[in-house]
C-alpha cells in the first residue's frame, strides 16, 4: 500500500503557491460527520504555507498546546527545534481536534486567530489558512454579519473541515487534502492508499472529471487497530501511518506499523520513570514480548485512567501454522492473568491423539 511523504517540499511548489492566491469557491464542502455523541477526534489537514515558516510559527497560528504534538504528526523526533525551517510549498501534517454538529465537522475550538491590522476575513482565509476555509465559514462561526466589519484585536474561531466519522465501518484519520493543479482522483487515491470509489462517495463527487485545483477532499487515511479501552480517557486515540502520538500524559509513545497495522506503543524515552506509573503485564514490560516454542505474548498498550496505565498481554499461537490471539486485561497496579489460548488449543490437540490412540488398541484387540 503507497502512502504520501507530506513531510518533504512539494516539487510542485510553485504550483502550489499559485494556487492559494487564485480565486477561491464561494462556499467549502462541509466534511460529512454524522457520528452522534462524539467525543473530539483528531482529524488532520495538509497545510502547505505561502512562505517559509517554522515549527514554532504553525505552533502559534494553529493555537496548538504542545509542539511535540505537531512533531509526531509529521513523524518528526520529540527533539526537533521548533525553530527548523519548514519552506514555502511544503506540506506539513497539522493536527485538528474535530467534532461534529449538524452533519457536518468542524475543528472544536482551535485555530483561535487574533485580528491585525490590514486583515480582512477573506485574506484570513486564504493567507493564512491555505484555502482549508472561506470568509463565509469564517463569518458563520463568528457570528459576523458584516464581514467587511472586524476590529484590531479581535479573535475568531477558524472553523477547518474536518470528521470524525469510520468508513466501511473502519476507524480512520480524516485528512483535509488541498487539490494541486494537474491532479487526478485517481493520482491522489493512489498516493493516499484510499480507493477511488471511496474518495468519490465520502466527497459527493458524481464525475471524477468534476475535480477542481484548489478543492479540499476529505482523504481517510486507515488507522492502526488497537487495545484500548473504551473506558479510558485515550479511547478515540486513532493515529495512521507515518505518525505517532504521546500519550498517557507523555509516559507511552504509540507509533502505527504499516506491516501489521498494530499499535505499537512503549515507554517514552527520556521521561523520568519515578513521574509515569509502571507499565506491566505481570513480569512482562509495556512494549515487550516474550517467545516460547509455540506462542508469543506481547504486553500492549490499554489505555490510561487518572491514576493508572492499563496493559492488556496478548498471545498468538505460532505452531501448526495457525494465529491466534488472546488478550488479557492488566493495570500498572496489578499483574495480569495470562489466557493461554495457544496452550488451551495445543491442550486439546493432544488430548485428541490419544482418544484415537486408545481407540485404535481396541480395535486391534476387537479384529
């Protein structure tokens, strides 16, 4: 499966550019989200800036809390400067916290973006935001009636598309895709990993000869199954691939494997263990497995409450060929049972071969 590398400059930059000082549509197709009750998501959009910027700056203008979240959205080490250079053109994955109303989503409470003088809401949109909203959305979410009337100082939610709905019935990544010039349905499908029917569907596009440069798709990018409680504070962790996400209060590090499609998530490194609860199943550390003839038992990630880390060990049967999994809840304060299903299964297996043993001495005796 192919996947875009949104971290490196577009060599279409120029391209770009252009693109985001044309003339863009009158109103934004809201992204569909129908999911009732929703707690905030994450969804993504593909900023591309108009000039060079830094890490810190999109920190600023996205009102992100931690830069470490903007790092692991672009799979970039927690020691990255925030000062690194980002160039004009590039395309830098930006996390949004999203929640849906009235069929349709839209980021919950943040980008916050403080009026200067000489803004209007239409170079609000473009400038500053690439084209992800217009001076309508603006205007709507604000409660703006006049949107020739904004004052100095003002500050306004930027409402950026966004879902958090499951496709197929899959949990997935929503991803605010800025159309380039030249592009196909078929050309971002391929790049995204997504299909084109999907695409279509989830955009309400009818004619993929209907797509538009300067367009933003919603791209739902497949998300890494997991553990996790529906009980815990993390539960709508949901993180694709190329990314990873700190979380637990920093103290576990979760990355998406592109082989299993698996979290994976360990201690983070470099936090002081003394200020993270301990993370096992039984002897068994977060993270790590142990390996027996016949199975293999790895402790993963559960979840985290107000006090604890939750693991839960599970165990994949490697003999006769066969896979399974068995997983058993755990905390930071307990150790966990251990559910042998492999062994169970090997159990009766054997127990199997000797009935037939028996039953074949008899028949022996009996002829």
């Amino acid at each position: 499966m192919k996947f875009p590398s949104p971290f490196l400059p577009s060599l279409l930059s120029l391209v770009l550019v252009s693109l985001l000082h044309s003339p863009l549509p009158s109103t934004a197709a809201p992204f569909v989200c129908t999911t009732p009750k929703t707690p905030t998501c994450q969804s993504l959009i593909g900023y591309i800036p108009i000039n060079r910027t830094t890490y810190a700056a999109l920190k600023s203008l996205f009102t992100i809390k931690s830069i470490r979240t903007l790092f692991s959205a672009n799979d970039l080490l927690p020691s990255t400067r925030s000062s690194t250079s980002i160039p004009a053109g590039s395309v830098v994955r930006v996390p949004i916290p999203c929640s849906c109303l009235a069929g349709s989503g839209s980021s919950s409470g943040r980008p916050i973006y403080v009026v200067k003088a000489g803004d209007g809401l239409d170079s609000i949109a473009r400038n500053n935001f690439g084209g992800f909203v217009t001076y309508q959305d603006i205007a709507k979410a604000n409660n703006i009636s006049n949107p020739n009337l904004i004052e100095v100082g003002e500050r306004l939610l930027i409402p950026m598309p966004c879902s958090c709905d499951p496709v197929d019935g899959e949990s997935v990544v929503h991803y605010a895709h800025f159309v380039a010039a030249g592009s196909t349905v078929a050309s971002i499908a391929e790049d995204f990993g997504v299909s084109q029917d999907v695409l279509l569907r989830i955009n309400g596009i009818k004619d993929p000869k209907d797509l538009l440069a300067g367009q933003v798709l919603d791209v739902p990018l497949r998300a890494c199954s997991s553990s996790i409680s529906n009980s815990t504070i993390d539960r709508n962790l949901r993180i694709p691939n190329h990314s990873y996400a700190l979380t637990a209060k920093n103290c576990v590090l979760c990355n998406c494997s592109s082989t299993t499609w698996q979290l994976d998530c360990h201690p983070t490194q470099g936090i002081s263990k003394n200020s993270c609860p301990v993370a096992k199943c039984g002897s068994l550390s977060l993270g790590n497995k142990s390996v027996s003839a016949c199975e293999t038992s790895i402790c993963s990630y559960a979840g985290y409450t107000a006090s604890n880390i939750l693991t839960v060990l599970t165990n994949q049967c490697t003999c006769n060929g066969t896979k399974g999994s068995g997983p058993t809840p755990g905390s930071s304060h307990g150790s966990a049972l251990r559910v042998g299903v492999g062994w169970v299964a090997w159990t009766q297996l054997m127990i199997l071969h000797i009935v037939l043993f028996l039953f074949g001495l008899m028949w022996n005796e009996i002829s």
